[in-house]
C-alpha cells in the first residue's frame, strides 16, 4: 500500500499538520514503537501520524540536507519495525516506505489511526520487563 499523501508535500509539511509528523535522526527502536503507539491511538481522530526516519527539525521544519539512513540497513529496519508492531498490544503494523531525497535514503513510517483502539507499548525492550503504557500525543 502506498501512502495517501506526495512525499514532498509530507516533507514540507504543506498538506499535513506539523504536529502528525515526528522526525527521528536515526533508528530508535523503542521511541519509534511508542510514537507508533501513540499515532495508532489517534486520540484526536486526525488520522495517525508520520515519522520520519533519518530526518531532522528545527522548529517542525525539515533540515535539508537529511540525515540519511544507510541503504544496507533499510530491509533490517523494516523488518524490526514489523516485530516491534508485534509487541504493541493488540498487534499494529504500520505503512512503511523508504524514500530517497538529497541523495539519502529516509524512513518514511506512516501510523494511521488502528481500528482495535486503545494501543499499548512497553516501556522497555528489555525482555524482563513486562511494565506496559498508553501512548498518546497530544496537539
């Protein structure tokens, strides 16, 4: 599935509002987890969120040229964001598609609201940890 929205129209944030997309410099797999969690909660009912990997902001605006993420670890990102999707309870999998601008490759994750709402994630990857939270985000 391909996502509803012009990449760089995403990447100027012309047609979404600033606060439904998250940047991420680079792969966090905990953080991630949560903003999905909190995107699929869509507490708002704006219709989740993006994130945006191997990018960053200053003041919600996209700093060209983007930080980039390696090409040899884009299927391994994809496939980890598939088994942290199966740690948020119940199960979410996002939209994923990368994307090449400024001669780098970005992470573009797009979290709709989920239709088995409300999410939860855990609060550590560790597996002896078994603390849960709702996340949301708020405007």
């Amino acid at each position: 599935m391909a996502l509803p929205v012009n990449i760089e129209d995403l990447l100027s944030a012309k047609k979404i509002e600033s606060e439904r997309i998250e940047f991420k410099k680079g792969w966090n797999p905990l953080k991630i987890m949560q903003t999905m969690c909190a995107f699929a909660n869509d507490f708002h009912n704006l219709g989740g969120g993006y994130i945006i990997v191997g990018a960053t902001e200053k003041n919600g605006v996209l700093q060209r040229p983007v930080v980039g993420v390696p090409e040899d670890q884009l299927d391994q990102i994809q496939k980890e964001i598939v088994e942290i999707g199966h740690k948020i309870v119940p199960f979410y999998h996002p939209i994923i598609e990368p994307h090449k601008i400024d001669e780098k490759w970005i992470l573009i994750i797009w979290a709709p609201g989920g239709q088995l709402r409300p999410y939860k994630a855990p609060l550590s990857l560790d597996k002896n940890r078994k603390e849960y939270a709702y996340f949301i985000k708020k405007c």
